[in-house]
C-alpha cells in the first residue's frame, strides 16, 4: 500500500468511528506516521510524495554496487552490507538503520527477495566476568583471485560474558600444535586467561568422552597442565552449552567470509583482525545491546594475567612438541595427510570410526599411532607430491604366503608330493591372476576323484605339460572312461537272468550207434 492509499484510508477508517489507536494498528502504521498525514490536506500531501521522489538520499551513489551484491547474493543480510560499505568507504556517515531500510526499499523495488535461514537456540544466563570462554572451529570454502575455490579452517573463541571474540585463520586442517598456538595468540589479543574454556569433541584435543572422564590429546593434555587450564568439553547433541560459540562461527561465515574473495593468508588474517574491530566486537551486540568491546573493557580485569601463571613448563612442552594431527581410518586401510594416502596394517579399519594420530618428525616422516593406545602403527617418508598412495609392505596382505599354503595343502593329497607341488607351480606360473580359482577347480576335483586316478592324471598332465585346472580336469575324466572300456574288454561268465536247478542243466547220456543195429539183428533172427 503506498504512501497516498494509506492517507485515503485514514481519512475513510476516521468517518467509520475507528480510533486513531486501531487504525495504526490496522494499517501498520506507527502513530507518529498517522499523526504527520493527518496533520497534511490533500495538496499539502501531493506535494511532499513529489518531493520524496526527488530527493537525493545518501546512499543513492552507492545504488548500484549495493544492487550488485544482492543480485549476486540474495542471501546477503543488510548487516553485512552495512559492514561491507564500511570497509570500502571509510568517510561513509549512514547508521546501520538507514542501510537496512535503504536495502529493504532496494529489494521491494527491484524484487529481489532475501533467502532466510532460521536456527533456534535455548537462552542461558551469562556467567560472571572472566569466568568462561567457548571455543570452536570452522571451514569455508572461498573463491580465490585465480577463479579456483579454495578451503579455509579458522578457529574461534568468544569471552562468554562480553561477547569479545578473536578468530585465526589457516589454509589447511588444523594440527594440534596449530591449535595451542592459536590459544597463545588469542591470550595475547585478551591480554588474559579466563578460568574455563569450552570445547566441542574436536579430535585435536579430545581422544574420549568417556563417561565424563574425558581423556585428551597427550599433546593438548600436556599444553593444559602447563597453563594450568581448567576445561569442559560439551556432549555431544548439547548446542544449548556452546551457543555463544556457534552464534560466533555463524557471523564470521555468514557476515566475514560469505561471498569475500580470497588472495593470500596473510591479507585474509588481516582484513579478519580489522573485521573484529569494526564489526565482530565493534558492533552493539543484539543480545545485550552492548559493544562487546565496550564491556571486555570491564571483564579484561577479570581474567587471569598470563604473567601470573606458572608459564616455566609451556615453552618448554611447545619446544618438545611434534606437529600431530588426528584421522579417521579410510576403509581401505589409509589415512590422508596433505591430500596423499598413507597405508596403516590391514585391519585396522572399523566401520564405528578408528581414529589415529599422526605425528611429522623432522617435517620429513610421518609417524602414525593410535590415539586411545599409543601403539605404533607405522612410519612413513612424507611425498612432496599429491594424490600418491604411500604404502608400506608390512601393511599389505601377503598374497604370495596364502597361495603357497595353498598349494601345499592340495600337493599331500598325491602319493607324489613333491610332483604334484611343481605342478602346481607350474599352473601358477601360466595362470598368475587367476592362480587361486585354478586351484579351487583343482581343489574339487581331488574331492571327487581317488588316489589311484588322480596321481595318474598328474603324470599324464605334467607329461604333456598340460599346467590348467580345465586341462587337469578333462584328463581325469578321460582316464575314468578308459578304465570302464578296460573292465569291458575282460570276458566274464555270463550269469543267467534267473537261477536254475542243477537237474535242469544235466545232459542225457548217450550211447554208441553200434549197440543200437546189435539190438535190432538180434530181434531180426529170432
């Protein structure tokens, strides 16, 4: 509804009976704003819509950058505008009000709608000054000057009472020994220690949780007793405990890092440490409406001076120190370091997650140990290179020693060992890849086969230098027919299909013809 739609309807709601105190609310308007159109005739407001079309504002020479930003990021907040002008103008006089009604007005006009991502979190009372500082970690991924993407790690940590942050940044994953330098570096930024730190499970310092007793990093352990740290580690699922922190890593991503371009660390570590002056601690805080560093002013002389701490141990166990960074094993039994795969043994592996700790010796080896243990996985020369597998022998199933218990398994099922071995040596050799379905075939032969047969078809194979599963298979075969055709050859007594007495076979006995014509003469005479 515009500016003379809304006049009309005042004047409309007025003669109905409405209070003026339900029209603003009717029509969302403050009462201020109602006031100033009623006291304006019909002219008198003409006139004054025609001079807001025409005049300037302070921001109009900026229209167009603006206008750009939020074409390329339609999920930029008017804040980050606000921080983002200021940065490139240092002579700008506008408050941070005037910049979100000017880019609410530039996204009206041109349709240009916000993207809006909502996180809750549970509120919890502030503890006292110096007490607590919550610490997290974070990554983004920037576009680089080069055109190319690149990943960004940064740690943070927020003084929970005055909302005084600092932030570090780094181009690669961070180490243990990054984090505890990162801790001496933000101590030095708050001129002081407070009496609690907060952590996430973050690997680098965490080894367990277990059951309350948390167990840390050997390294980060030995960092702790030297400052004589007293920490808390948050449970998992548990964002309410940490909130402050996450609120943190969320504004340096979303309002430091979100569409910035990258050039080189040392710049981008720069333009951070001027972006937590000007922004991160220089902004009045919507929480408690106080500039954090406006209050840090008042909590630094709370926290503990680093000078009173017994610091004898801490140059010495940062001295002593080896760069050692966690990882979970891959399931194929490596770990990445500087985007090359190192090998582990074989069975190291476990689907629940195995986390090791590597170690860099003389930024030349990498020493790789488990983490809950101690024990001692392997050493290997750190490549220059990327993309390599970096493998270790000891690591590697040993395929040959399987084979060869193999096969000297199959060889004692011959009444010639020794012969049937060379054999199979000899398959091996001809079939190198398929070596173990060539004895597998082999293998369920002998299981079907008796001795006898099987030893002849060992000599006829290696007589004819026939080094094949399939081949030894058809000569067994081939030696069953020719024994079947053997036993046929053998004339045998042919038995009768059903059995006869033995007075049945008996043959009549017969007598010499002679007897028979001496009968007959002697009958003729008489």
């Amino acid at each position: 509804m515009d500016k003379w739609q809304v006049y009309v309807e005042i004047d409309q709601l007025l003669k109905q009976g409405f209070t003026k105190r339900n029209i603003a609310k009717k029509l969302k308007i403050s009462r201020t704003t109602l006031y100033r159109y009623l006291e304006k005739s019909p002219k008198e407001m003409v006139d004054w819509m025609e001079s807001t079309k025409s005049r300037a504002k302070k921001l109009d020479k900026y229209e167009e950058l603006i206008l750009r930003w939020l074409r390329e990021h339609p999920d930029m907040s008017a804040a980050q505008v606000y921080d983002w002008l200021n940065e490139r103008f240092e002579d700008l006089e506008v408050g941070e009000s005037t910049v979100r009604s000017y880019v609410r007005e530039l996204r009206s006009h041109y349709e240009i709608p916000k993207e809006i991502r909502s996180r809750s979190y549970e509120a919890i009372p502030d503890p006292p000054m110096g007490q607590q500082a919550q610490i997290d970690f974070g990554v983004t991924t920037q576009k680089a000057t080069s055109g190319r993407n690149v990943k960004l790690y940064f740690i943070a940590f927020v003084l929970s009472h005055s909302r005084y942050k600092y932030k570090e940044w780094i181009d690669r994953p961070f180490t243990t020994k990054d984090v505890i330098n990162a801790h001496e570096n933000a101590f030095r930024y708050f001129d002081g220690v407070p009496f609690e730190l907060v952590y996430d499970q973050d690997n680098l310092i965490v080894v367990s949780e277990n059951a309350g007793d948390v167990i840390l990093t050997s390294e980060f352990e030995a960092y702790r007793r030297s400052r004589n740290l007293t920490l808390r580690i948050c449970r998992k699922a548990d964002p309410e405990s940490k909130g402050r922190i996450e609120n943190v890593v969320g504004f340096i991503k979303y309002n430091f890092a979100k569409h910035r371009i990258f050039s080189n660390l040392d710049a981008w570590n720069e333009q951070g440490l001027r972006w937590l002056e000007r922004t991160g601690n220089g902004k009045v805080h919507h929480t408690t409406k106080k500039r954090p560093i406006e209050v840090f002013s008042l909590e630094k002389q709370h926290l503990r001076s680093p000078s009173s701490i017994n610091t004898g141990h801490i140059d010495q166990a940062k001295n002593t120190l080896n760069m050692s960074i966690t990882r979970t094993v891959r399931k194929d039994n490596t770990v990445l370091y500087k985007s090359n795969r190192y090998s582990v043994p074989l069975g190291t592996y476990s689907p629940y997650g195995r986390v090791i700790r590597l170690t860099v010796e003389d930024e030349s080896f990498l020493m790789i140990h488990d983490t809950e243990t101690n024990e001692w996985l392997g050493r290997h020369a750190i490549h220059s290179g990327k993309g390599h597998l970096i493998q270790d022998r000891n690591h590697t199933r040993d395929r040959s020693k399987g084979i060869d218990g193999y096969i000297d398994q199959l060889s004692k099922y011959f009444s010639k060992p020794e012969m049937a071995k060379q054999y199979l040596e000899g398959v091996r050799k001809k079939h190198p890849r398929y070596i173990r379905d060539q004895l597998q075939l082999i293998r369920k032969q002998i299981s079907q086969t008796e001795t006898l047969i099987l030893d002849q078809g060992l000599v006829e194979c290696t007589k004819r230098k026939l080094y094949s599963a399939n081949e030894f298979t058809d000569m067994i075969a081939y030696l069953h027919r020719q024994k079947v055709s053997t036993r046929l050859d053998h004339d045998c007594t042919v038995q009768p299909l059903h059995s006869l007495s033995a007075s049945t076979m008996v043959s009549p006995e017969k007598r010499d013809v002679s007897q028979y014509l001496m009968i007959l003469e002697e009958s003729h005479h008489e």
